[in-house]
C-alpha cells in the first residue's frame, strides 16, 4: 500500500509517497509555497496554495510503478491561519500569514476588554498569533469580506476540502484558535460570543479521520483510483513528531527549522502555575495532549547570515563559525521570545565570532525551555529527538549537543512533517497495522 502525505509549510510546500510496507519514501517533490505581500502584510493565497498541492501530487504520482497502490492521502500544515469560505465552499480573500503582526493589536486588546476575564482565557491565556485575532482582524478592517464568509478552516483542512473532503478543523488546528476547549475538545461559545464573530465554526475531528474521497474528477487527472481515503492531518510540527515515532512523555521533540518547536506529550493538560508560559493543546491522535514553547529561531538566524553572510555559501559560512571564538560576545533572546540582543562585543570582532555567538545563544535560550517544559511536566526527558534542515548540519548538532547535556538523537528523513502526514494517512486505513511506520533516527555524536 502507498499513501501521500503534503506539507503546507512556512517556506516550502512539500508532497511524499510512502510505501506502507517498508516505510521507505518513494517519492518527493517540493516547491515555494505561493505568499502574496501587500500593504497590509503577508498572506497566502487558499487557491494558489491548493494548485501547488496539485501539481506536486501530479509530480510525485507519476514516478509511482503503480498508481493504483495509493489509498490514502493526509495534509499538513502551519497553524493559525484562517481561510474564510463562502456558502459554495470558495474562499474568500487570503489567508493572512501566521507570523504576520496583523492580531497582535486586537489579542490585546481583546484580552485587556472582553476576553480576559472568559474561564478558557483564564485557564489558558491566548497567544496573540491564534485564529481567532485574525478573525477580530478581518471583523475591524475588512468586514465586507467576513460577511462573505458563512465558515472559516484552516489551511491543511481547506486543501483536503479543495481535493473532496468534508469541510472540518482537526483538534490540532483548532488548539491554535483560541476559541478551542482543549479539555472537552470542543468551541467554547462564550469565547466566539465575546469576539462577535458571527459565523459557523468548522466541525470539529481528531486528526487520522478519514473525511471523504478524492474527488473522482482529480482522480482522473492524478490517475488514481476513486477510493482514495482523504485523512484529516494536523500542525505541520505536531505531525512532524508523529512521524518521528513520538508516542512517549518522556521524549522531548524539536522541530528546527523557520520556527523551533520543543514539544512533548501529556497524558493530561497541565493546570495552575505549571501551565504558565507553555502553550497545549491536542496532539494529532485522539488521546493525547501536548506542552509547546515555539522560538522563532530560523528567523534569527537568518537575520543575522543576511547581514554578516549574504552570499556566503552555507558549507564556506559553517567552515568559518567552526573555526572561530566568540571571544565573550554574548547572544540571548528575551524571555518574550520575540527580541535578541548581542553584548559585550570587542571592536574588533569578526563576523564568524558574531554568528557563532548567535548560534550558541539559540542554543543556551532552547536548553532553558526544555528545562521548564521538564519542570511543568514534573519529569526529566531520556532523550531529545531533533528533526528539520539544521540538524543536518555538525556543528549546529555540536552546539546543541553541548547545551542540553543530555542524550540526543537526530531524525534521518529529511521531510519529517510530510512523512508524518503520510504515516497518518496509513493509520486511519490500516488502524494498528500502522503503528511501527516511524521515521529513522541515529544518536548524535
């Protein structure tokens, strides 16, 4: 059996075949995932970003041996994105990125007014980049376009809608909201009342459920049978963990890559003060939670090579941090996550020390959220298992090997979400049978 998997990701939309069998990946393809800028920020278009999903599926179904093995497909995606649909299921306007600032304003107020004093704000306090300051967004700024809209999704689950299922929010997505009792699994009402959001919210789904087939239409133009099951997925880096192999609490998953997710399961949502700071939510199974701290690491970082390293090859770039002191220069990201700042740099330090002293400081400010996500769970972890682009490279292991003090390990599928989504995709269809497909993994030296 094969099942495809896609990755709407940040930068890059990626679609895989995986055979069930052997848990090899048969075949890959990535492309940019379309974003549109204007005045008003950054945003993805819903219908560009399921085109890019298409023709990477055509891509990769056709180096198949035989089409007719595929059986399932699952999608992925960021969070906290909204894509408005109207009563035909068309989306209306863009979908305002998760990393753009629009919401930010209305969370606090929101939070400051209507919203601080709610029992889930109380229990859970918002992050000011979840779904529903969007919506508040759009309600104030744009309001002929939300009433358009009759229902909202996000961006994995309006692909998969876009290719025949049924339109839902897995619980995943939806722990990303701020409008999503993560206890009950349900939309708190008294929430959506007090942001006077005026639309259906999607119906709710665990992730790995099968909510339609492929629509017979694009069957014919992929060359697949009609039966394909299409699966809800979840957070591209809750997926990513699932397709790791994390099942345990006593793991500790990171997911480097434009953000740096540092994520482990619970077997209950944390309450009181160890609950303070760490995001929750329900993970992509039907029975488990999980504690989040999220660090825009790759954003740093490519702030700092774009101002010391522009067109610098990474090997030449790598060579020279290797090579160099940081000679006391200090780099630390505030407790807020969102601000870095150097100190106690010499007048005569050179590039490579400046980078290096970022990476370092990356390194320490993430061995510190491991160590209070270790706190709030109320147990050490065995091992930190690391996946995404940067752990390919030696010396990014190095440094964060030295920071944690503490078993770690590297994930050797170079995809990590889109295989997730895949293996997800063979969970919903073959149940148990799917339970020893998990990405490979080597210790790190």
């Amino acid at each position: 059996m094969v099942t495809l998997g896609i990755d709407v990701g940040t930068t890059h939309t990626k679609a895989l075949a995986l055979d069930t069998e052997s848990g090899r990946t048969l075949a890959l393809e990535s492309a940019p995932t379309p974003v549109v800028r204007d005045a008003d920020g950054e945003a993805h278009r819903p219908t560009q970003v399921l085109q890019t999903s298409l023709e990477l599926l055509e891509a990769v179904v056709r180096q198949l041996p035989n089409r007719a093995d595929v059986e399932a497909l699952c999608v992925a995606s960021v969070g906290e994105e909204v894509v408005l649909l109207d009563a035909a299921g068309a989306p209306i306007g863009d979908a305002i990125a998760w990393y753009d600032p629009r919401g930010l304003e209305e969370a606090a107020a929101f939070m400051a007014g209507p919203g601080g004093d709610l029992p889930l704000s109380l229990r859970r306090p918002p992050d000011a980049t979840f779904s529903i300051f969007k919506l508040i967004w759009i309600r104030t700024h744009a309001p002929e376009v939300l009433e358009r809209a009759t229902t909202w999704t996000d961006l994995g689950d309006y692909v998969l809608h876009g290719l025949g299922a049924e339109l839902v929010m897995d619980w995943s997505h939806a722990s990303r909201a701020g409008a999503f009792d993560i206890v009950d699994r349900a939309w708190d009402h008294d929430t959506i009342e007090a942001a006077e959001l005026h639309l259906r919210f999607p119906r709710l789904v665990p992730g790995r459920t099968v909510i339609g087939t492929l629509e017979p239409a694009l069957a014919e133009r992929l060359g697949l049978g009609a039966s394909v099951a299409l699966v809800s997925g979840g957070h591209d880096h809750l997926c990513a963990a699932y397709g790791a192999g994390v099942r345990s609490t006593r793991e500790l998953f990171l997911s480097a890559g434009t953000s740096e997710a540092h994520l482990s399961l619970l077997e209950a949502p944390l309450t009181g003060e160890a609950a303070r700071g760490v995001d929750q939510g329900c993970y992509v199974d039907d029975d488990t939670w999980y504690a989040h701290v999220n660090i825009h690491s790759g954003h740093f970082f490519q702030q700092w090579r774009a101002l010391l390293f522009d067109g610098v090859d990474d090997a030449a770039m790598y060579d020279a941090i290797a090579a160099a002191s940081t000679s006391g220069i200090c780099f630390d990201v505030t407790d807020d996550l969102r601000l870095g700042r150097l100190d106690s740099v010499p007048y005569d330090a050179g590039r490579a020390s400046l980078m290096r002293a970022v990476l370092e400081g990356l390194a320490r400010r993430s061995s510190v959220i491991i160590e209070r996500l270790e706190a709030a769970a109320g147990q050490p972890y065995e091992v930190v298992l690391a996946a995404g682009h940067p752990t390919r490279v030696p010396l990014w292991r190095e440094l964060r090997q030295q920071a944690y003090d503490r078993p770690m390990a590297r994930v050797t599928e170079p995809e990590t979400t889109a295989f997730g989504a895949a293996v997800m995709a063979a969970h919903a269809v073959q149940g148990e049978l799917a339970t020893d497909l998990v990405a490979g993994r080597e210790p790190s030296r």
